[in-house]
C-alpha cells in the first residue's frame, strides 16, 4: 500500500554507510531476512551529540550496549540530524541491536537529541526539520517493506519510557490515530 502521510518535498537519504567504520574487536552485525521485519522503532540520542559520535561511543568499550566491547557499528540503521538530514548508517538487512527484544524484526531511527520524557528532563526538543524527515522516512520504509502506519512505534513502547521524549512520541501516536 503506498502512504502519504506528510505533505513534503523530497528528500535526500545520505548513504553512511561506508562513512562509519566497523568495530576491529566485534567483526560485522548478523544478517537477517527482511520479509520478518515488521516494524519500524523511533528513537533518541539522550544526548549531544552526531551521527560519528553516536556511532564513536556504541564502537566503544564504554557503551552500555555492550561494555568492555563496544558494538560493531552504531546501533541504528538511520539517523535523523538536528537539520533534518537523513543518513543511511547500516544496511535494512543487519541485525542491528537498537531495541531488546525487536531487533530481528525492527528497523531503527535515532533522533539526534536529548529531549524531556518520562522520568527524563531533556536539554532540546527535536526540531521541525527532524518531524518533516521523520514523516518522510517513515512513508518511504513503509513503502519499500509493505509495512503499515501500525507498524510504527516509539523505544516506549518496548520498555524505555523516555525514548523518543515527549514530542516524538507524539508524531507515532498522531500517525496511527490519524488512519483510525
């Protein structure tokens, strides 16, 4: 079924991919087939950062992730910049490990950010530029992987209260009570 959730222009996806280097001490994520996937999962930075400093902590021995290892490459498969830049860090089929429990089956895209959730007072809101880019993502892997508006959902929904952060979280929700 084809979307049209936000009225946009469109959008550029940067591919990252080659950009981010892989993890020497952790080898490459697992493969897995993209006909199981069956969601798409939003999330936050919680932090300050960008695409390479994300992906710099998760490679890391300090990343709570995987401590004393680090992960094999950032743990999501986009990225959404303050800007509304769309970058494309791991392929649709990595078996990338965003949120537990949903990876084999989720598709993850991280807000740059730190915004207030529950239990969680944030130091920004995501931008408008971020919500535009969202929108846009969201109806382009809807599309490419037959997937509908009830296969959106928020970190929150899995166990993490804060993730996405209050505004986001309201953008799911707005989606799926808009195709009620």
């Amino acid at each position: 079924m084809l979307y049209r959730i936000h009225k946009k222009v469109k959008m550029e996806i940067i591919d990252y991919r080659d950009k981010l280097k892989w993890n020497p001490r952790r080898g490459h994520w697992a493969k897995r087939d993209l006909n199981k996937v069956n969601k798409i999962i939003l999330h936050q930075e919680l932090g300050a950062g960008n695409t390479e400093s994300v992906h710099n902590y998760h490679t890391s021995k300090e990343c709570h992730v995987s401590p004393g290892r680090g992960t094999p490459k950032i743990c999501y498969h986009y990225v959404i910049e303050f800007d509304g830049s769309i970058k494309w860090v791991n392929d649709l089929d990595d078996n990338v490990w965003h949120t537990k429990g949903q990876n084999s089956t989720g598709i993850g895209i991280m807000l740059q950010g730190d915004f207030d959730g529950p239990n969680h007072n944030g130091k920004n809101e995501p931008t408008e530029e971020q919500e535009k880019s969202y929108y846009y993502l969201a109806e382009y892997l809807m599309n490419k992987l037959n997937l509908s508006i009830d296969d959106l959902y928020r970190h929150a929904d899995f166990g993490k209260p804060a993730c996405p952060g209050d505004i986001a979280s309201q953008w799911v929700v707005n989606l799926k009570n808009q195709e009620a």
